[in-house]
C-alpha cells in the first residue's frame, strides 16, 4: 500500500511515554511525532536510527507529525502497526498471499473473546486469521515475535486453537518488517508462554504463515514467505 507523502526525513533523539518521539528533521527543526506502535520497538526506537515522519494539516491533532519508518540495518522498518492490517489485506484481496488467495475477505470479524482481524469464506468453508506486525531481529537473519511479553496474543492463539477444532481454518500471520529476515521464530527468550502456545497451536491445526514485507519511501507490500523455524 501507498505510504503519505511526503515523507520528512529526520533523526530519531528519543521515544518516550509510548506513543511520542522526539525528532530533529533534515533543517535542525525539533518536533514531538505520534508514535502508533504499543510496543518496546527494540532494536527500532533507538537514538540515532535515521527516520521519516509525515506531516498533517489537521487542526483538530494534537500532534502535527506521525512516525511512519525508521530505518535499522540499512532497512525501513515501517513500524505504524495501524497499518499492518491494511497492507495484509491489500495482499489478500489482491492475491499476493498464495495459500489465502481467492477467498472473500471480511475484517475485524467477532469470535469468542476476541476480535480477529479477517474473516475468510469461500463457499461454505470459513478461515480466521490473525496479523501480527513483527520488528524484531533475535539472530543473525531471523526476525521473532513478540518484542515484549503479550497476553493479547496469546489469547489469539488461544482462540485460533479453538476455532480449528469447531472447523475453522485457522492461520496466525506474521508480517516481517525487517528487510535483512531470511525466517522466522518465536522469541522464546522474550515471552516462552507466546512461543509454548505457537508450537500447541500448530500441533492443533492452525496454520503459521511468515511474510516479508518490501518497504519503501513510497510503500510498503507484502513481499516472499518466509520459513519458520519452531525447533
């Protein structure tokens, strides 16, 4: 998907209370950017990182500017996680994910506890799938989830695990930021639980799909699957 333009190239100085980062642009200007990402952002939010921020006009925002990449590695990591979905369905719908293509897309769909992000249907048989936006390099070449201990996502798994014994089809999807990833783990090390309940979940038929995504100035798309390693 398309990302806003134009992008504003500045400096990351620090990320503080979550959602607000201080940056210096290019011209020296200091300004407080939105940060849409509840995560730790290790190895991301780090001063220094080289970043671009978009700029809105809307008198009614508190804050003018948005974080959308910062760049690590020599990458961008677009860490906007209101954007993960989006750039999942655009995939979906327009076939660029081989093992969910052709199915009628319907997103935030209810289920249990839980809010899934898509509901899949082609004919009579019904998928649920779950995005989770991944930022994190654990070792050389493998990107990881999560970067900080998540109940919400072990719930995911959780309801996943349940919907694959009523019938569904059931995936987790891991959209992987991180340019240089040639596979993906759970970081076990981080939240062993997260990693405990993704080895259940595919013993219990859900499906773990991992995705590189190619990220730009311009945009950001769903790009080669990934091998996912759980030994």
């Amino acid at each position: 998907m398309k990302l806003p333009a134009p992008l504003i190239e500045g400096h990351l100085l620090r990320r503080y209370k979550r959602f607000l980062a201080e940056v210096e642009l290019a011209d020296g200007t200091l300004v407080t950017a939105h940060t849409p990402n509840t995560g730790s952002m290790r190895q991301c939010a780090v001063p220094g990182h080289r970043v671009l921020v978009s700029r809105s006009d809307n008198p009614k925002r508190k804050l003018a500017y948005t974080l959308e990449l910062i760049e690590v590695e020599g990458y961008w990591v677009d860490t906007h996680t209101h954007r993960t979905n989006r750039v999942v369905e655009e995939a979906l719908r327009g076939g660029a994910i081989a093992e969910l293509r052709d199915w009628r897309v319907t997103p935030e769909h209810v289920y249990g506890n839980s809010r899934i992000d898509f509901l899949l249907e082609k004919g009579e048989r019904k998928a649920l799938v779950e995005v989770k936006n991944v930022t994190l390099i654990c070792r050389p070449g493998v990107a990881c989830f999560p970067d900080a201990v998540t109940a919400r996502g072990q719930k995911h798994l959780i309801e996943l695990m349940r919907a694959a014994g009523q019938g569904y089809r059931a995936v987790i999807f891991f959209l992987v930021q991180r340019g240089e990833a040639q596979a993906f783990c759970p970081a076990d090390s981080i939240d062993p639980r997260y990693g405990e309940l993704l080895r259940q979940a595919q013993d219990c038929g859900v499906e773990i799909l991992a995705y590189r995504s190619r990220v730009s100035v311009a945009e950001n798309r769903v790009d080669v699957r990934l091998p996912v390693i759980l030994d």
